[in-house]
C-alpha cells in the first residue's frame, strides 16, 4: 500500500519560510519523479515543482528563486523548502510521486500552507 505523509505546514507572516516535508512508502522511491502541487481555494492545482529520479528539477514561474525541492532517497522524502513567502503562496500543498511512462501516480492528502500580509 503506498501512502505520501506531509508536514510542516502552518501559518506565517509574509516574508517568512516553512520546510514541507513528504515520506514515501510502498513504493521504491528512488526511481520516482516527486513533486509539490498547489491548489489555491477556488483554483485549480498548479504545479509548484519537480524533482526527478537523476536530480532534475522544474519550478514554476512564480516560485523560482524563492522555493527549492530536494529530495533524500534514503529517507524516501521529498522536500520544499520555501521562503519568502507571499500571501499569493497560500493554498493546500499537495506532494506526488509518479513513475514516468507508467500508470503508477500517487497523491498525498495535502497540508495547508497560509501567508499573511
């Protein structure tokens, strides 16, 4: 059974950082592409950022610079670690593991991540 366990959200002041954190199991990780989804209330879910098996990564737009994904495939966890926060940032952080060209695609239940002004 695989399941995707997120944390470290929470409520922070504009300008400020929180670290998200997501453990993988069930699954072997490391040959996974993991990534951070957003979804804004009323919005739909946007990509935030990938990670890939090889270490390659895909930001969006309105997160470079600002948030970076890692991941330690011998904790079989991804990270986002994001600062400078903007209240635009608030949404429910989703994480997802995928296996390229395959059926195998998993979603965490989401933490929510608020930025006040």
């Amino acid at each position: 059974q695989v399941q995707l366990v997120e944390s470290g959200g929470g409520l922070v002041q504009a300008g400020g950082s929180l670290r998200l954190s997501c453990a993988a199991s069930g699954i072997t990780f490391s040959i996974y592409t993991a990534g951070w989804y957003r979804q804004a209330a009323g919005k739909q879910r946007d990509l935030v950022a990938t990670i890939s098996s090889g270490g390659g990564t895909v930001y969006a737009d309105a997160v470079r610079g600002r948030f970076t994904i890692s991941r330690d495939n011998a904790k079989n966890t991804v990270y986002l670690q994001m600062n400078s926060l903007k209240p635009d940032d608030t949404a429910v952080y989703y994480c997802n593991v995928r296996r390229e060209r395959s059926p195998y695609n998993y979603w965490g239940q989401g933490t929510q991540v608020t930025v006040s002004s």
